[in-house]
C-alpha cells in the first residue's frame, strides 16, 4: 500500500461524508462535490493499487499491458485522453 492508496482511501470517505451532507441538507452541490471526490478517490486508490502492482511485479496482466501500451502507442494515448477527458467534465461541473 502506497500514499496514493491511502490519500485515495480518505479523499473516498470525505466524498461520502460530503454526500451524506448533501443528502441532509438538501444541497445539490454538496451531492455532486461528494460524488466526484468519491470517484476521484477510487480512481487514485486504482492507480495506487496499480503502481503497487507493477512494483511488485503482478504477473502477465501487468507485462501485457506495458506491451500492448509500447506495441500500440496512439491507441494508449488515445484511451488515456478518453479518460482524462471525461474526468475533466466531472471536475468541471463543480
């Protein structure tokens, strides 16, 4: 376990109090505030979970995609923007 899986891990059950503070007040913006550092903590424990894992050496799943990102670069690319955009239309409606 790695720093971004415990930052993910507490930036998770702060969404979830900021929710359930939402949901209690009836604010809108305080349910979606939490719902988007919910998934932005997920999405950083995934990435400390991963980084762990490429560490550690996880194994074929793990040389499979460090190949298949240098054989297909562009597509890596592609997928990673794919992402990375549509993260930034969940940040951006806060």
């Amino acid at each position: 376990m790695n720093e971004d899986h415990l930052y993910g891990e507490g930036r998770d059950l702060g969404g979830k109090l900021t929710e359930t503070a939402g949901d209690l007040t009836g604010s809108g913006r305080l349910q979606s505030k939490g719902l988007a550092d919910q998934v932005g903590g997920k999405l950083q424990k995934a990435y400390g979970s991963a980084r762990d894992a490429l560490v550690d050496g996880a194994g074929p799943s793990a040389e499979q995609a460090i190949r298949y990102a240098r054989e297909q670069p562009f597509v890596t690319a592609a997928i990673v923007g794919a992402l990375g955009f549509a993260l930034a239309l969940l940040w951006r409606r806060n």
